[in-house]
C-alpha cells in the first residue's frame, strides 16, 4: 500500500459506557430484517458488477453473510475478503487484498464495488486510493478515518490482535482524504465503539462525489442492520459514471434517515 503521513485531524472522544451497553441491540437488528423484507426486496435489482466486502476487527467473512446473502440475492456478484479473521493489517493483509481486486476486476472486466465495516472499511477507502482504475465505488460502516485512534473504544483491541501501535500505524496513510471514487459512509449517532463524527467524510475539492449517510444502528449491528442495508443497496444500484447522492424519499425515509444538514 502507499504510505503518506496522515493529516491532522480534530479528536473525537469515543462513545460512552452508556453507548457502549446499547451494542447489546445487535442481535435485534438482525431479526428486524424479517418484519423488514417485504421494503428491502424492493432495493434496486443489480447490474451483476463484483462486489467485496470487507469485515470489521476480530471478525471474519462469517459476519457478513447475511449482508452478502441479501447483496446477492439482489443480483450482484458478492466475494468476502477470504483471509480469516481481521487481525489488523499484518504482514501480506493489505498485499493480498490489493491482489484480490485487482484480479477481480481482471476476471470481470469491470471495477469493483468496496464495501466494508469498520476497519475493513479503511481498507476499502485504501485499497480504493491505490487502485482506482479497479474500483467503481466504497462503501463503509462505522468506518473511523476522521479522527485519531482514540476515537474509537476498539484501539487497544487493535494493537492487542494487530501486535502493532495504533499511533505509529495511522501516521503511514491520509485516512482522512476520500478515495478519488464514488464514497458512502454509513455512520450512526448511536454506535458505542466509534465516535459517529470520526466517520464523517469532510467535502473534498478533488471528489465531489461523496457522502454521509446516517442511521440509526449499533456498531456491532450495522452490516446486520436492515436500514443499513438499504443504503447499500441503494448506492451499489448506481448507474456507473452517473453518481447522485442519497435520496430520502417520502416521510418514512426521512425519519429512518435523518437531515444531514441537521446539527
């Protein structure tokens, strides 16, 4: 991967204890999908472009199954990350991941959608600055680029499963600046593990093409989370090359997705 020095950014403080006990929600989300079906069947059908999808810390591919069951179902051709367990960035994570994508797009002859949770979500926005010619799109979940490393309550989570400083480690890449594609950040002001304002994408002169979307999802629930889900079937549907930002259609939608412009 490229290494730059990251650029300075304002510290979040991470979630609180009281955030944190509302993690326990997690397995609701999931069962909401049910009662949820007959709306999420009605997502835009894909065009069949290949999509990854990337895990959080200490998860591996089996957590996203249910999102990329769901992604697939709607049409598009869904691949996991296929390393295990997501330990950090370690010794070949990132230069395995890079040929993963590279050798998808090959195989397709198309470039293709990112999509990732939590730190594989700094993986997708990465991956994507390296390789842009190979990816359409990023999508994240949770993703903590914005802020420093105590922004989120996983940091010494990170090092323990990682064996490597979180502080040392974020000086090696600009996680704040947007990947020079299309770029969704799914964040919720209720996620317990990372400070919501750490996954928000500042507006970037070289790539006006992205977003934040809010919902409201625990951290350990949002890949699971039907709302989530939503909107990242909705950004996946695009048109290549035709990018339109997030719209909130009708006053169901505007109360599951609130105003971005709202304090």
């Amino acid at each position: 991967m490229a290494k730059k020095r990251a650029s300075k950014s304002d510290h979040h403080p991470a979630p609180n204890a009281w955030l944190m006990a509302l993690e326990l929600r997690a397995p609701w989300e999931l069962w909401s999908v049910l009662p949820s079906w007959p709306a999420l069947a009605k997502a835009p059908v894909g065009d069949g472009h290949p999509v990854i999808v990337f895990p959080g810390l200490s998860a591996s591919d089996g957590s996203t199954v249910p999102l990329r069951a769901y992604l697939n179902n709607l049409g598009y051709d869904i691949s996991g990350w296929n390393q295990g367990y997501n330990f950090g960035p370690r010794a070949g994570v990132l230069e395995t991941a890079k040929r993963q994508v590279q050798e998808t797009a090959e195989a397709s002859g198309e470039a293709v959608s990112l999509v990732g949770w939590s730190l594989g979500g700094v993986y997708a926005r990465e991956l994507a600055k390296e390789l842009p010619q190979h990816v359409r799109s990023v999508i994240t979940l949770g993703t903590p680029f914005a802020g420093s490393h105590k922004s989120t309550n996983a940091w010494r989570l990170y090092e323990l499963t990682s064996g490597r400083s979180i502080a040392q480690e974020v000086e090696n890449f600009d996680l704040p600046a947007a990947p020079p594609v299309p770029t969704t950040s799914i964040y919720s002001r209720t996620d317990g593990v990372v400070a919501w304002s750490a996954s928000l994408q500042a507006p970037c002169k070289n790539n006006p093409h992205t977003e934040n979307v809010e919902v409201f999802a625990s951290h350990i629930g949002l890949g699971l989370n039907p709302s989530a889900w939503w909107v990242v079937a909705d950004r996946l549907a695009q048109v290549h090359g035709a990018w339109k930002p997030f719209e909130r259609e009708g006053r169901l939608q505007q109360w599951v997705f609130p105003d971005p412009t709202r304090d």
